[in-house]
C-alpha cells in the first residue's frame, strides 16, 4: 500500500516533469521528492497520538498532501486519457494548453474537495415504510450520524454547527454509528460535548472500529462524559415501545455473523432498529427481524477514485436497501477521516422518517 500510495506521488512529480518541460536537476529530482514528501506526509497519522506544540498544523497540512495529491493524480490520470482520445480522434491540443487546462481542471477539484470537507454537512431527507412499525408511530422522526472522525479542536469547533442543524428537524431520536472519536480529540472539551443535542428519546451511539484505535477504555469513558448513551453488544427499549440495539465494531471484535445477529430479534413483534457500524451481515440481521438497521463505514469513497475500492469490499456501499421486510441505511457520514476533503462523496446528515406500513388481507400494502 505505501508503494502504491508512492507510486502516485511520483506520478505527480513526473506529470509536472513533463507539462512544463523541466530539464536537468528539477527534472530528475521533482518525482522523487514528491515520492519522498508523500512517504513524510503519510507518517503523520502516527505523530496525531503524541501532544506537541502546532500538533494541529503538522496534521492539516501532512493529510491535505495525502488527499490533495490523490485528486490531482486522479485528474491528470483522466486528462492524459481525454487528450489521447482527441489525438486518436485528430483533434490537435497545444501542449501548453494540455498543461494550462488539466491544471486549472486540478485546482478546481481541489477547491471542490476542500470545501465539500469544510462544510456543514447538508440535509438527507429519507422516508422509509416498515409494516413493522405501529401505525401510532407514523411519521417517527430520527437522524442518522456517522463517522464524525473529531480529532482536532477545529473539527470539534464545527461540529457545534452539526448540532444546530439537527436540532432544527426537532427529531425524536438521534442515533450514532460508530467513528465518533480520533486521536487528536481535545479531551478538555468532553464534559457534555454531546448534551447540546435535542431529541424527544434521547441521543444513542454504537462503536466503529476508530474508538478501539483511540483506545476502548478512554473512549467509552469519554461517551459517558459527553452526554452520548453507548449501546455496546446491548439494548435499549424506549418509552414509544422502539427497542434500540448497537453492536461493538464486527470486524474489530471478530463476530462471526451468527454472532453479531444474536444481539437482535430478542422480542419479536417489537420494532427494533439496530445501530452497526460496518454494513455487513445484513442478510443475517434481517432474517432475526429487525425493522431497520442503520450504518456507516464506507464515507461513500470520501476522496473519489477510492469509490471503486470501497465498492469491491462492500456490497451494501451507501444508500437504503431493503432484504426482506427489514430496512437499511449506510450514511456518507457526516465528517471525514485524515484529510478534511470529501471529492464526489458529499458528507450528509439523513433524517429518516418512519413510515408505517399495514398489511390487508389481500397481500398488499396501504399506508
């Protein structure tokens, strides 16, 4: 992987090597001190767990090489393509203007991602039809949070606009699917970081696999601290008669998928929606009865083309799907890991609106 992730460094360097023509020195040496920039800027991750003076500034600036030069390799990857085609096609392109183009093209990807990262994340409005919900609950309201990544005081500081957005939607359940933690987190601002939010039954989180990296112990007691209920490998049944289940990562605690599903489907005929971080095992959740299970994990790619490497490993990739007569939903997210850049994978806050559905007699179904 750091080969790879070289391999496109150097790629860069050399594309600059041979759109403005540089010789000599500048020209032999560019690639490799891209490659070398590249390496140093993928360390950074690691100083994020020691405390030192501009500990912030390091971290910003080596994730914003990491995801910046993997959008401007992708674009000049696509430009290359584009100006062969139009070779093979006759069309002739000046050099300079080959160059000129897929750099303006460059820099407005990356004003694209960088603002797609720094923005409050928009509204998702979902309506979602369960006949396993009870027509008293028609119209139930919920948002769905996932992978806030909060790993430095400026992110926390946002976040604060997170907050005012979902209160907005006066929602009556807000639920959280892992990832909320990283290290980075300013620990002095724990104390009802979370308390600010407004939900009718409550605010409910489950784990992601970055809390086992931030360190189980500390970010559970942490979760206690900030006003977020943790529902790790149990469950909670709320006054409207909704019973909630989160389970701890899959992947991090090695579930098998018998495993994780025996957390739910424990009262039948009671609607349950469960909170997992990585969209896997659904079959096998929908077949103990779930009503509607909700995840995170894959941020949609975040910095485009990782889309297509996501898509590889995860069937159930963003988006609402249906097995049988349970629901799932997988979030973009409402944040971003590493690098704050989100590239054709827009950050979302999905407000998720239950529906309820009745069964005739006949087979079919009315609202």
């Amino acid at each position: 992987m750091l080969a790879a992730y070289a391999g496109i460094n150097w790629y860069a360097g050399r594309w600059f090597v041979k759109a403005f023509s540089l010789n000599g020195a500048a020209g032999r040496m560019l690639p490799l001190l891209f490659a070398a920039i590249g390496i140093l800027a993928f360390g950074v991750m690691r100083l994020r767990h020691f405390s030192f003076p501009g500990r912030e500034f390091v971290a910003f600036a080596g994730f914003a090489w990491v995801g910046g030069i993997l959008v401007i390799s992708t674009v000049f990857a696509l430009m290359s393509v584009l100006f062969f085609v139009l070779r093979k096609a006759s069309v002739s392109v000046p050099a300079a203007y080959q160059a000129g183009i897929t750099s303006a093209m460059a820099v407005l990807c990356l004003a694209s991602a960088f603002y797609s990262g720094f923005r409050t994340p928009s509204l998702r409005h979902i309506e979602i039809k369960s006949a396993k919900l009870p027509p008293a609950l028609d119209g139930y309201k919920l948002v769905h949070l996932s992978d806030l990544h909060l790993d430095s005081p400026a992110k926390m500081r946002d976040f604060r606009n997170v907050i005012e957005r979902v209160n907005a939607q006066h929602p009556d359940l807000i639920l959280i699917t892992g990832d909320i933690l990283d290290p980075g987190f300013d620990i002095s601002q724990a104390d009802g970081f979370f308390s600010g939010f407004r939900a009718r039954e409550g605010v409910y989180a489950s784990l992601g696999n970055h809390e086992y990296y931030f360190g189980m112990e500390r970010a559970m007691e942490l979760f206690g601290l900030s006003g977020l209920t943790l529902l790790h490998n149990s469950s909670e049944d709320l006054p409207s008669g909704i019973r909630l289940t989160g389970t701890g990562d899959v992947k991090m605690e090695r579930f098998s998928a018998e495993e994780a599903a025996s957390f739910v489907g424990k009262k039948p005929g009671v609607p349950e929606i469960l909170l997992t971080h990585e969209p896997v095992y659904y079959k096998e959740f929908a077949d103990r009865g779930i009503m509607l299970g909700l995840s995170g994990h894959t941020h949609r790619g975040q910095i485009f083309p990782f889309h297509l490497a996501v898509r590889m490993v995860y069937r159930y990739f963003y988006g609402h799907y249906s097995i049988g007569s349970s629901e799932f939903y997988v979030t973009s997210g409402t944040g971003s890991w590493g690098p704050r850049m989100r590239f054709l994978a827009s950050p979302e806050i999905p407000v998720i609106t239950l529906r309820s559905v009745v069964a005739v007699d006949n087979g079919q179904k009315t609202e």
